[in-house]
C-alpha cells in the first residue's frame, strides 16, 4: 500500500510539472477567467493592477483591445496557483493536517 501511494505520489508530482510547464498554453481569456472565479471587472483590473477602463475596453462589444501579453500571462500563472491549490486542499495527507494543525483539533 505504501509503495501505491508513492507511486500515485510520484505520478501526481508528474502531472504537476508537465500542468506548470503548459502554464501558457492553457491560458483563459480574461471572461473565462471572470466566469470561473466570479469575479467583477473592478476586481479584475485590481488583481492585474490595471485601471478598470482597461479592462472594460478590453471587453467591450466593439472593437475590443486585447490585454497586453504580460496581463495574459499573469491571469495564466494565478490560474495555475489556484488550480494546485485546489489540489492540495483536495487531499492533504493526515500527518501533515496534524503537523499544521489544519485538523481543528487541540494537540494538548
């Protein structure tokens, strides 16, 4: 059992790499973005440190101005720590919820 569980450790790890080098591959589009995480214009441009006109431009029906590449790749980069991080919060191992006391349990 113990050797499963490094085997399907070890795979996941894989699997984290190869999801971090495809960062930019996978890129959403600023409304895909917004859709999943539900999140306002507003919040939008203050995540990627822009001003709302910006961002509202580049969601207008007409003539809509594309973000800069360096904007496309940071929605890329926090869509990715999220995703890990709902990975981990999936299944964290019970020695590690303890040691970090993510149980809710007293260790008196």
């Amino acid at each position: 059992m113990v050797r499963e569980e490094a085997e399907y450790n070890a795979h996941r790890v894989i699997q984290l790499l190869k999801f971090m080098r495809s960062i930019r591959r996978l890129a959403l589009h600023p409304r895909d973005f917004v859709e999943k995480y539900e999140l306002t214009q507003a919040q939008l441009a203050e995540l990627l440190g822009v001003s709302i006109q910006l961002v509202k431009t580049s969601f207008g029906r007409e003539n809509p101005r594309e973000l800069e590449q360096k904007y496309l790749d940071r929605l890329a980069e926090i869509d990715a720590l999220l995703e890990i991080k709902k990975v981990i919060d999936e299944k964290i191992p019970p020695h590690l919820e303890s040691l970090f006391h993510l149980d809710n349990k007293s260790n008196d």
